[in-house]
C-alpha cells in the first residue's frame, strides 16, 4: 500500500499543477475541519439562504491529511466534489477577515479569487 501511495505520489509531483493544487486543497480541508470556521461558514450561509449547502458541509466527515496517502486523497476529494464548486461560487469572506488564524483563510481566499 505504501509503494503504491509511493508511485502515485511521484507521478502526481511530476504534473506542472499539482503540488500547488496538494497545497491548496489541503488548505481548504484544513479550513473546513476546524469546528469554529464551520460553524462560522454553515451559519454565513444559512443567512445568505443556502441551507442545502450549508447542511452538506455541516454533514461532510473530511480526512485529516497528517501523512499525505493517495486513499486520504482519494476520500478528501469525492468528499468536497458534492459541495466544493458550490461554495466556491458562493463563498464570502467577510465572517472571516477577522479570524485569529489567516494562514488557513489565505489559502482559500487565494483559490476563490
């Protein structure tokens, strides 16, 4: 299992695109796992009358990205593919300018614009 993480990894680091892509993905998941942003960005949407993405977020389990595996990978992404182009479209920064922590929100105001 650890080679195979191994090969796809290599590979994967090879693409012109994607350690930026491993970076700010991992940021997002990171942003969206911290219980007070999600809390913070579910109740933003609810009062901006997007309750259905604001409880597919709320119900979404992510992975945590300690050790970087393809299944984590793998899991993380058909995890945000149901609500990820959504907020994307939707996401406003504004409950967030304020947050203690901005590497997260960098990273992900980074992506939005």
């Amino acid at each position: 299992k650890h080679k195979w993480d191994m090969i796809i990894r290599k590979g994967l680091s090879h693409l012109a695109f994607f350690p930026r892509f491993i970076e700010c993905f991992k940021g997002i998941i990171a942003f969206i796992r911290d219980e007070g942003t999600k809390r913070l960005l579910v109740s933003s949407l609810k009062e901006r009358g997007m309750g259905g993405l604001a409880g597919l977020i709320e119900r979404t389990a992510l992975p945590t990205f300690a050790a970087w595996r393809w299944g984590t990978l793998a899991k993380a992404c058909r995890a945000a593919a149901v609500w990820l182009p959504s907020l994307a479209a939707n996401f406003d920064s504004a409950p967030f300018v304020k947050a203690k922590d901005q590497t997260r929100f960098k990273l992900v105001l980074e992506n939005h614009v």
